[in-house]
C-alpha cells in the first residue's frame, strides 16, 4: 500500500507542477523577453555612442569632400603581355 502512494504522491506533484508550469509560462517568457530587450537597447546605444565620431556642425546643404583623390599619379606598372588563345576543334 505504501507503493501505492508514494506513486499517487509523485504523479499528483509532477502534474501540478506541469499545470503551474503551463500557467506561468507565458509571464515567464515575456519577463525574459523584456529583459533582453532591455539588454539590447543598452547595448545597441553604447555601440551608435561609440560608432558615430563627434563632427563640427554644418550648414545644412554644404558639400564636404573628406579625401581628395590623387589625380595626378598613373600607375607604371607593367601587366603583362597579352596572349590571344584560339580554341583547336
């Protein structure tokens, strides 16, 4: 008899702890949800903070070029000569 209900005790406690399970469920997923969320931001703020360089303002619609290009070097290296291959049927 003992048998018994130890295995009764043990079925009644592992579903209640399905249905609790079951219950809180969605609470528990939404608090780590947000969590994470909360986690995100915090982080996602610290990287555009460090991403984003302080600039000098501006007058809006003012052209800036940052790097000139080097009009006047051509390159002097030699490629190669060039060899035309015809295809032999």
């Amino acid at each position: 008899m003992a048998f018994l209900k130890t295995i009764l005790i043990f079925l009644l406690v592992f579903f209640a702890i399905r249905i609790i399970w079951r219950l809180s469920k969605p609470y528990i997923f939404r608090y780590v949800t947000k969590k994470a969320g909360e986690k995100f931001e915090d982080m996602a703020g610290r990287f555009t903070n460090q991403a984003q360089p302080k600039q000098p303002k501006r007058p809006e619609g003012t052209t800036t070029i940052l790097n000139k290009p080097n009009m006047g070097q051509q390159s002097k290296k030699s490629v190669g000569e060039y060899i035309d291959y015809e295809e032999i049927d």
